[in-house]
C-alpha cells in the first residue's frame, strides 16, 4: 500500500500542475526559459523529419524485391589481414556518445558557473564533433569508390544508396552546424560574455548559462538521432 | 529567484549515464558481431536503442526534471508517428507483393 500512496503522490499533483499549466494565462511552460521552450519545438519538428527519412527508408526496403545490401559487409574495415564488421561506424557512435557526454558536463559546469571547464568542455565536444564528420566524409568517399550511389550500388537493391546519402547526409548536416554553434558558444562562455550577461552580435540577447543548456539539448538530440540511424540503417 | 537557477544535478548521475550508453553500445554492437538473426536480433536491437534513447532524454536532456507540461509537448506528438509506420507498413507489403505478381519473370 505504501507504494500505491508514494507513486499517487508524485504523479496526481504532476497532472494535476499540468493541467494548472495550461488552463493558465499568458505562459504554459512556467520556469522554462523560453529559449529552452522553443528549442525544444524545434526539436519536435527535427523529429517529425527525420522520423519521415527513416520511414521512408523502411517501406523502400520493406517494398523492395531485391535483396538490400548487408550493411555488416558494407561497412566493414580492413584491419590487420581481415574485415571487422561495421567497425568505422562502432567508432563514429563512440565518439558521438562522448560528446554527448561531454556536453551533459559543459551545461552542469555552466550553471555552476565556470568558466573554464564549461569552456574547455564546449571546445571538446566541438573537436569530437568534427572528428565525427571527419570520419562520415570517409565513409563517404570510400563508398562513392565503390560505386555506391544514389540510383545504384553493386550489391543490391538500387535504393540502398539514396537512402543512406539522404540520411546520413542530413544528420552530418546538423553535427555540422551544431559544432559551428559549439565555436560559437565556446568563445561566448571563454571571454566572459555569459557571466557578464553582455548582449549578443546577432540577436542581442543577454547572455546566460540557460544558452548552454538549450544548445546543450540540440546536440544531445543529434546523438539520440544517432541511435535511431544506427539501429535502424547500420545494425538492422 | 534561486528556483530559477536552472538544472543542477550532481556529477555522478552524468557520469552513470555515460557509461550505460557506452554499456548498451558495445552491447548493441555485439548482436552485429556475434551474427544474431531474425526476431532475436531485431528485438535485442530495438530493445538496446529505446533504453539509450530513454537515457539521453531523461537524465543527458534533463526531462525527469521537467514539468508534465514540456515533458507531453515532446513526447505525445510523436505517437502518431507509430500510427505512420504502421500504415506504411501495410503499405509497402503491398506494393511488394505487387511486384512480386507482376514484374517476376
């Protein structure tokens, strides 16, 4: 019974608030900066795209009556005298999970406001970011040599090659850009803008460690599309 | 305005996390390597992704800490999502079986 009562009187005051939330006037997500609100919009809509590329990749290959591609073989590296499966891209998942990781800290050190292990955090996950488009422009190039491209490939099923360029193009597309905002950020927070609350360039924000945070969420959202990519096109 | 000083939450969680999706990855990996098929592999995989994708947006996006109100605005709207696949799903059978009739020498 004690559990009963613990977990009613978490969830019921939550619904409860919910429905406080948006019964309420001018503001529905109270304590939420709205930047952080509307990242989080924005990330709604990344997610209705990408989810429609990987659904569109499931019913080409689902409808298709050639065989796909085995991306095991595809994406394997010659190491040492013999093939390792899929070892480039175990290699590219590792270094995003750890930008991630290392973003997860830049945002608690930032709102513990240090300045230089947030900084330096930013400036590391930028780096790793950049390796992993590095190493994507690789499997690019080494693909493209063997002749995969959009309408046609030499293993199988013509669509192979479409749906990966759309789809692993569009997410190196948004690493990309997420590292020219980690630049951005890095320098931000290093020189003191965000302690200074000094505004921005561009918009003229006051600056404030929520920015990490809301920068924080967009590339954790680019390694949680990872893994769907991952599962879905490389390991499936 | 303390309320108001954002998400703090101690540097243990970060780390636990981190190391669990290296965990799972490894783990996701292996079904790959050790060669698993059919209903086994896919579910391993599909298992192995949804626990990674529940951790980075729980803790690594900090949604358990959140409001109910921004926590459905993001995850209620993709549902439907569920709904699409499905259809397509149905959809692409078709087409396939279609193919198969009539294009197959």
């Amino acid at each position: 019974m004690a559990s009963t009562r613990s977990r009613e009187s978490l969830v019921v005051p939550a619904i409860k608030r919910m429905v406080d939330d948006w019964a309420s006037d001018q503001q529905t997500f109270k304590q939420v900066p709205w930047g952080k609100a509307m990242m989080w919009v924005f990330l709604l809509s990344d997610i209705f795209i990408f989810a429609c590329f990987l659904i569109g990749y499931m019913t080409a290959r689902m409808s298709s009556a050639e065989s796909w591609p085995n991306a095991s073989e595809v994406f394997a590296l010659h190491v040492g005298g013999e093939n390792v499966p899929l070892l480039l891209i175990a290699i590219m998942t590792f270094i995003l999970i750890s930008s991630s990781g290392t973003m997860a800290l830049a945002v608690k050190y930032g709102y513990e406001r240090d300045r230089l292990m947030t900084g330096g955090l930013l400036v590391l996950t930028a780096l790793l970011g950049v390796l992993f488009v590095g190493l994507q422009a690789f499997e690019w190039t080494k693909l493209i040599e063997e002749g995969v491209r959009p309408w046609g490939n030499p293993w199988g099923a013509p669509q192979f090659g479409a749906a990966f360029f759309l789809i692993t193009g569009f997410h190196g597309t948004h690493v990309s850009f997420g590292v020219l905002f980690l630049i951005i950020m890095a320098i931000k927070v290093l020189r003191g803008s965000l302690d200074h609350e000094r505004a921005g360039f561009l918009t003229g924000r006051r600056g404030r460690y929520e920015m990490v945070e809301t920068l924080g969420l967009y590339w954790h959202f680019v390694d949680l599309v990872w893994v769907f990519i991952f599962a879905f096109f490389y390991l499936w | 305005m303390a309320h108001h000083d954002g998400q703090q939450h101690p540097l243990s969680v970060y780390l636990w996390v981190w190391l669990l999706l290296f965990v799972l990855s490894v783990l996701s990996y292996f079904v790959d390597y050790v060669g698993f098929e059919g209903y086994l592999k896919w579910t391993l995989i599909t298992a192995f992704m949804l626990m990674k994708a529940g951790l980075i947006m729980a803790v690594f996006m900090h949604l358990v800490w959140e409001r109910l109100a921004i926590i459905s605005v993001v995850l209620v709207p993709p549902g439907v999502l569920l709904f699409f696949m499905g259809l397509m799903i149905l959809e692409s059978r078709y087409t396939l079986l279609a193919r198969l009739n009539f294009f197959s020498q």
